[in-house]
C-alpha cells in the first residue's frame, strides 16, 4: 500500500469522529456484543440428540429397510458346524 493511501485511509476514521460518537452508540455497542456472545453460547451448548429413544431406533430401522434389510435378524453372522 502506498503511504499517501494510508494517509487518506487515516482521515476516514479519525480520534475525532470517534469521539463525537452519540452516548447512546457507547452503551449499544457491550449491550449488542454481550447479547451476541449470550446467543452463541446457547447454540453451541443446545443438546442435539433425538428427545425420544424409540423414535431414534424406528428412523434407524426405516432407514435399514430402505435398503432391504429386515431387520429380524437375518443378516447376523451365525457359527457354522
């Protein structure tokens, strides 16, 4: 970057205009990040397993027949003799 970019660059956001910033715009700005951080952490810590267990195994089993299991057991390796 040439400096006479960087000169130019530093008058678009200078001390002065943040300064001169509205009071508000001081309190919105921890106010909107704690309530972003907040958010995320809930997101992130949701619990993302199925509520009921035998809904969970029936979707398996769907699943298994769509691809032509039975599911009686047929498919389970049996000692020879």
């Amino acid at each position: 970057m040439h400096p006479d970019q960087l000169v130019a660059a530093g008058h678009l956001v200078s001390a002065a205009s943040v300064a001169n910033a509205p009071f508000w715009f001081w309190w919105l700005v921890p106010v909107v990040t704690t309530a972003v951080v907040v958010a995320g952490v809930w997101l992130s810590r949701r619990d993302r397993r199925p509520a009921h267990a035998e809904r969970s195994v029936d979707e398996y089993a769907r699943f298994r027949a769509a691809f032509g299991h039975r599911g009686d057991g047929d498919d389970v390796p049996r000692p020879t003799r």
